[in-house]
C-alpha cells in the first residue's frame, strides 16, 4: 500500500511534467517503429541498388579499358591526355589565324570587331605562351548570343574569362568580352 500512496502523491504534485513524459515516451516508440519498420528498409534498399549500379559501373569501365587500375596504367592514360591537349595547342604563328576567325565568327553573326587589344605572358605551369584578348561588339540580343554560342563551339581552346553587357541605344547590347587561349612557343613571325 506504500508503495500506490507514494505514485498518487507524485502523480498529484507533478502531473504535467509526468504527462508530457508520458506524451514523449508515447512519441518516441513511435518513431522507432517507424523508423525501424518504414525507414530503415527503404534505405537499406536504395543503398543496395547504389552498390551494385556502382559495381556495374566499374566492371563496365574495366570491360572498355576507361579505368586505370595500376599506376603504370594512369601514367599512360595521363600521358596519352597530355598528348591530345598539346595537339590541341596551336603554335604561335597562328595567332593571326585565331585573330582572322574571331572576325569571321562576329561576321556570322552580323557583328562588327573594330579593335582587339591583346596581351601575352608565359604560363608558370607548362611552357606555353597565354594570351588574354579584349573587345567590344554591338548588335541586338540574338546576334550576341549566336556569336557566343560560336566560340563556345570553336575547335580551339578559348576561355571566356570575362562578358559584360550593357545597354545601349534601342534595343542594341554592347558586349564586353575578355577571352583567354594558349599558344605554344616558336617562331614570332607570322
């Protein structure tokens, strides 16, 4: 009997600390069983499905010879990489040929360069020559966006490091551009 005296006495002096414990007990097991029940099993199942995709993927690529699995292979692949990249690095003497086809490509798309500033300095990384170019160009929204595009397409590896527009008369656009491209060194002479 001492023992239902001393819970009544606790229950009447501390009955809404008790009930929002109770509240919270009752919250928890209910979690749990859902976590453990709904949860738990769905991801399980997701990470399964991840495992094996992931494991497809890799036998897929050993199978094609895209995955290098000894450091000699990754040198070769790494090599071949670097090889394909400096192909693609014209020599210096063409740089008037990148200068030709940025005209062509503003006359393409009905744009008109007037004057390319430009300035160079060596790459600290390899040695190849950088080159930074500058213009403005002029025209509506489309012809700015189609020349863009354009060398964005180019076969040479031209960055755009910098595009500003501003507005202008009507519903012209001026267009700020800063490219950048790399050269290999040779002769200067074009």
């Amino acid at each position: 009997m001492r023992i239902k005296e001393l819970l009544e006495l606790l229950w009447s002096a501390h009955r809404g600390p008790l009930l929002v414990l109770g509240l919270l007990l009752c919250l928890n097991v209910v979690l749990f069983v859902s976590l453990s029940q709904f949860i738990v099993p769905k991801v399980i199942e997701v990470e399964t499905r991840y495992l094996k995709r992931q494991t497809e993927v890799r036998q897929l690529l050993r199978n094609q010879g895209g995955a290098a699995e000894t450091p000699e292979q990754r040198y070769v692949l790494a090599s071949q990489d670097l090889s394909k990249f400096e192909q693609a690095v014209p020599e210096y003497r063409n740089f008037t040929a990148l200068i030709e086809e940025l005209l062509v490509l503003s006359n393409r798309a009905r744009l008109n360069i007037t004057q390319i500033s430009y300035s160079s300095e060596e790459s600290k990384v390899a040695s190849l020559l950088k080159f930074s170019l500058n213009f403005n160009v002029e025209g509506n929204y489309e012809q700015l966006k189609k020349f863009i595009y354009s060398l964005e397409q180019s076969t040479r590896l031209i960055s755009i490091k910098q595009l500003s527009l501003q507005s202008v008369e009507g519903d012209a656009v001026k267009l700020g551009l800063k490219l950048e491209t790399l050269f290999r060194p040779g002769s200067r002479e074009s």
